[in-house]
C-alpha cells in the first residue's frame, strides 16, 4: 500500500509540475505597447548644495565615459553627462528634456560631492517644469559624503484628459 501511495504522490507533483511548466510555455504573447511623446515642452533644473565634482574612485577610461561629475537620464537614455565641476548653488537647467511619454516616466541623477568633505550630508534639489511652469520639485539627501545616485518617477498625463480624471483617489 505504501508503494503505491509513494508512486501516486510522485505521479501527482511531477504530472503538476510538468503540466504548469507546459502552460508557462504556451502562454499568450505580449502584445508591444507604442509609447507616444509628452505633448509640451519640458525643462529639469538642478540645484546642488554641494560642488559636484567628478569620482575620484571612478575606473578611468580612454574615452572619459566613467569621469563624470553629474549623469542624467530619462527612461534609460543619456541625457546629459557632465565631467565638469559643478559650483554648488548654481542651477543646471537642461531645456528642452527629451524622452518622457505620456503614463510613467522614470528620471535617474547621478552626482558626486567632494572627496574633502566626506562625512557632511548634501542635496541636490531637482525641478520638472512643463511649458515654463513647475510640474514637480523633489529633493534628494545625501548620507554622509557619499554619492546621490537616485531616481523618481513621475507621470505624465495625456493631453485631453478630463480633470477628474488627472488626480488619485
């Protein structure tokens, strides 16, 4: 009786797991989504309260692509990579921003404080605008000296959606 018990449960998670991985292979396809452009025009100003500089740690490369001070990209593409120091309080302003869709966007920074003063906390206060006015503001903190390497999402709505529509509950 135990023989049989044993080759029936055997039979009954194999045969499951056979058959889920059967079903995990004819599963239906995914359909590609064409993303549309944000309809506006758009800016991103950043605002360091400390002097971006770039990492002193960083691998050099011959074509500088590692030596960078401030990195930004919008939905994975480069935006702008900056290997130039940066005077803390001094705005960034990159106009026109490209790549952002209407639904959810994803904006990735990447600054580096000082190697000098280590151990101090920073921020690095960033501002959407749409068609000149302010559409988000975050800020980002440092945690002692070391470098802000952040992203936030923000989403954009499409044009022609109703005002109810545009705030959630």
């Amino acid at each position: 009786m135990r023989p049989i018990l044993a080759f029936l449960i055997w039979v009954v998670f194999i045969g499951g797991l056979a058959a889920y991985m059967h079903t995990r292979e004819t599963a239906a396809r995914v359909r590609p989504v064409e993303l549309k452009s944000a309809v506006g025009s758009y800016a991103l100003e950043i605002t360091p309260t400390f002097n971006v500089e770039p990492d002193p740690f960083a691998l050099r490369t011959d074509d500088g692509t590692s030596d960078k001070a401030l990195l930004i990209r919008v939905n994975g593409q480069d935006i702008l990579k900056m290997s130039d120091r940066v005077e803390r309080g001094s705005p960034i302003r990159v106009e026109p921003l490209t790549g952002l869709v209407d639904g959810a966007n994803e904006i990735y920074l990447e600054a580096t404080p000082p190697i000098e003063v280590a151990g101090r906390s920073f921020a690095l206060r960033v501002r959407l605008f749409r068609d000149g006015s302010e559409f988000a503001d975050r800020t980002f903190w440092t945690e002692g000296g070391s470098k802000i390497a952040t992203s936030f999402p923000v989403k954009i709505e499409p044009e022609g959606t109703p005002e109810k529509d545009r705030h959630e509950h």
